[in-house]
C-alpha cells in the first residue's frame, strides 16, 4: 500500500470491533455515508454554490492529501468510523461531479422518500460515492491493477443498489463507453438499478435500459455472462456490443427515448400543475421553461418557440415574477430565431433585452454594453446599419468605461463596430479600429492565438482593398 497505511495498521482492534472492514484492507471497504452525512456537508458550503467534485476535493481529498492515505484510511485515523453516520455502503452513487452538489442531496432526498427508507438508520442504508474509497495520492493499485479495475471490484459486491441519478431540469446522458459498460454491468449482474427521475416516468426508463441490455445479452451468446465475473470480460463485451449494436447506436436510444419520455412526463406534469395553481401559475411558467429546454436539447425548435413564448408571456403577466427569468426567456427566443434565419421575429425582442438589462443591472453596466452588442447584430442581421453602427459605438464606450480601453471585451467590441464599417465600404474609418483591435488582442493574447490570425488577415483584406483600382 502507499504512504501512511502504517498509521492504519497499528489501530487494528477499531476496525474489527465496528465490523465495517473486517477481512479486507482499509481501501477495500465499500466505504458509505448517509443523507445525513452528504446534507452535513452541503451546510458547510451553502453559500459557496459548488460542484459536488469542489465538496469532495475540499472535504475528502484535502484532508486525505495531507496524510497521502485514502478516505477510508482516514476515516480509521481520524475514528470517523465512530459516527452512526458512516459505515459499509449499500448503495453506489453514479453521478456527475460537475453538478451542483445540493442537487445531488435533493436527488437522494427524493429518492429516500419514495422508497420511505430511513435515511438515520446506519446499519440498513448508505450511500457510496466512488471517490469516498479511491486514494488519489499514494493509490493501492499501483503493482499494475488498473483504477477502473479497482473501482468495479469494490463498489460490485452483493446487493449494491446503483443509483443513476439526473436532474430534472438537466438529465444526464450516457456519452461515453464507460457509462454503458458500467450500466450493462449492473443490469448482468442482476444488481438492482434506480433511476432518480419522477415517479410517472421511473418505470419506463428502467423498462426501456432492461429491453436494451437484453438485447445486448443475446448478442453475447459466447460469453456466458451470468455464471462468470464480467468484469474479466470488459474487452471482449464492448466487442461484442460494439460490433452487434453498436455503442454510438445504443447510446442514440438510450438517449433519446430517455428525452421522448421526459417530455411526456413534463406534459403530464404540466396537466397536473395547471390544475393545482392555474394556467397563470409560476409553477406552470417554470415548467414550461424546462419543456422548452428539452425540445431544444432534441432539435425540435419549433415546438420550443411558442413553449418559450407561453413561458413568458405568464411571467409578463405576473409582476412578482423576477426579471431575471424574463430576461433569460427573451434571451433564449432572440439567439433561437436568429439561428432559425427569423431575424425580423429576433428584432424586437433583442429589444426587449435591452430595456430589460437596462432595468436589472443600471444603464452603465457591462451587461448593458452586450445587451447593446446584441441588438446591434440583431440590426445587421436586418440590413440595418445605421442603427447598429449607433449600438455598437454606445456598447464600446460602455465597456472602456468599464474595463479600461485595453480590454479584450473591447477588444471584440472594436472589431465589431470596424467590421460594420468594412461591410459598409468605409475602408478608412474601419481601418484603424480593426488596427486598435489587433494591438489589445497582442496584449492579451498569445501571439500564436486565432484571433489574432484573423484580426491580422481581416486587416490585410482591407489594405488590398485600398490599393486595388476602383
């Protein structure tokens, strides 16, 4: 083992005595800590808004690096496995490190109250989240076993409830060959799998993976995957699955018919909301904003459209309603039509935007200035450049005013307003702004950057313009 597992060998009689890691080494243990344990955490950073990886890096791993043992070694140290929080886990925690750590504690909430378990109770019910027994700094598998080989080992024994947990604003989706091998893993290994989504559309999703894994089963007919460790297996599986379904097609399934089902629980949900509180409501505003999302994550723009635009139009109507969602709707229509080439639709409600920004922020703020920066494109977009030439000149004076005049923000705000000049003829007023915008970029940026090529190639355009007879 690495540095500091001699600090964990002479306390032997602790580990024994609490029977959480009798007969395995320390970073052997399933490790687990309760809700109470993860909400505990939670309240320490509350006001820090931090990712679930920014909690474990700050709680587990600094404390961890300092004895350059793991989690579990600590714990032993440090006598954490005292607490009745702490203790052998009975469920792992698939979950993204990137999301916001309170998510994480609203998801196993919830899904403590579905299933009415008894987050207090130690000896029955415990999360296991992976880093928790990994020792990142002096790892045990270093005489050749990989992480990965390590991981699965651990977190697969009996019984091991794997939750696969998504928001229900931003579901996870399963991108890479690991998410799936460890996924088909589960389903082979009869483990049990819950998925954290809302109840009228749980079932379906664990339906439609079972169907999927099935099918994938079938096409492993040469490796009898239920009377032997898969785990031996892991090439000759993503072979198989590779070469018979196809992981980018059975990721395409999962993925979408995971979508499919969100919108049709949302629109039942939705149903449910408007009944409850009117079709007037917040709640129903803010449900409509997260339908909206997931037609825009399947491309379907145009039942987005008038999604948003109900969405709003109920949160124009409220007057408590906060500013700052109206302005994120607006936000999200505007960039939508315009990608959708509906620019005179986009127009007005740029407009909108600025008046918004204008109100929330003050009229000498830089979100002013790129509220400003917007509409202006939003003008060229309509051929109408003598109004964005004025936009775009109050949106540069507005960010010198806030950055200084060697910022990169004015930066691209110089290049806008010369390239406006340029498309215009006005080769010598477009000049030395694009000239002004090369020199911040060499300030700020690395000599080798591509902005700085196209400031550079813009500018040579332009002076072959000059040169050429007219």
């Amino acid at each position: 083992m690495g540095a500091g597992s001699s600090r964990v060998q002479t306390i032997p009689p602790l580990v024994e005595n609490l029977d959480i890691l009798q007969g395995q080494e320390p970073w052997q243990a399933p490790l687990g800590v309760s809700l109470k344990f993860l909400a505990s955490f939670l309240e320490k950073n509350r006001t820090k808004d931090l990712s679930t990886e920014e909690v474990i890096t700050q709680f587990v791993l600094g404390p961890t690096s300092k004895e350059a043992v793991s989690y579990v070694e600590w714990a032993v140290v440090e006598h954490t496995l005292r607490r009745e929080d702490v203790g052998k886990a009975s469920h792992f925690v698939s979950y993204s490190p990137s999301m916001k750590f309170d998510e994480l504690c609203s998801a196993l909430s919830t899904f403590v109250e579905d299933e009415r378990l008894n987050e207090f109770s130690p000896a029955e019910f415990y999360f296991f989240l992976d880093v928790f027994c990994v020792n990142l700094h002096s790892p045990p598998w270093e005489n050749g076993v990989e992480l990965e080989d390590f991981l699965r080992t651990t977190i697969r024994s009996s019984g091991t409830t794997v939750l696969v947990l998504l928001s229900w604003e931003s579901p996870i989706c399963f991108k890479n060959i690991w998410s799936l091998y460890e996924l088909f893993i589960t389903f082979i290994t009869s483990t049990e799998l819950i998925v954290c989504l809302p109840k009228n559309c749980r079932r379906k999703f664990n339906q439609m993976l079972r169907q999927q894994f099935h099918t994938l089963a079938h096409s492993l007919e040469d490796i009898d995957c239920r009377k032997t460790d898969p785990h031996v297996f892991k090439e000759p599986i993503l072979h198989h699955v590779g070469s018979s379904v196809g992981l980018v097609h059975m990721n395409e399934i999962i993925v979408t018919t995971m979508r499919a089902w969100l919108l049709e629980a949302g629109q039942q949900l939705l149903a449910a909301l408007v009944m409850d509180n009117g079709a007037e409501s917040m709640p129903v505003a803010d449900m409509l904003k997260i339908i909206g999302d997931w037609y825009v994550s399947v491309q379907k723009y145009e039942e987005a459209i008038p999604t948003f635009f109900r969405c709003l139009e109920i949160y124009e109507h409220n007057s408590y309603a906060p500013l700052e969602k109206k302005l994120q709707i607006l936000d999200i229509l505007a960039k939508m039509l315009k990608y959708m080439g509906r620019h005179n639709e986009a127009l007005p409600l740029y407009a909108k935007i600025v008046d918004l920004a204008r109100n929330i922020y003050g009229k000498s703020s830089p979100e002013m200035a790129f509220s400003l920066n917007g509409l202006a494109r939003a003008h060229c977009s309509c051929e109408q450049y003598d109004e964005a030439k004025v936009l775009y000149e109050n949106s540069l004076l507005l960010l010198e005013q806030a950055y200084g005049p060697h910022d990169p923000e004015v930066a691209g705000s110089l290049n806008n307003l010369g390239d406006l000049h340029r498309q215009n003829g006005e080769l010598d007023l477009a000049l030395p702004l694009l000239q002004r915008s090369l020199e911040i970029k060499e300030r700020n940026l690395d000599r080798n950057h591509p902005s700085i090529a196209t400031s550079l190639n813009n500018q040579a355009e332009i002076l072959k313009q000059q040169v050429l007879p007219r």
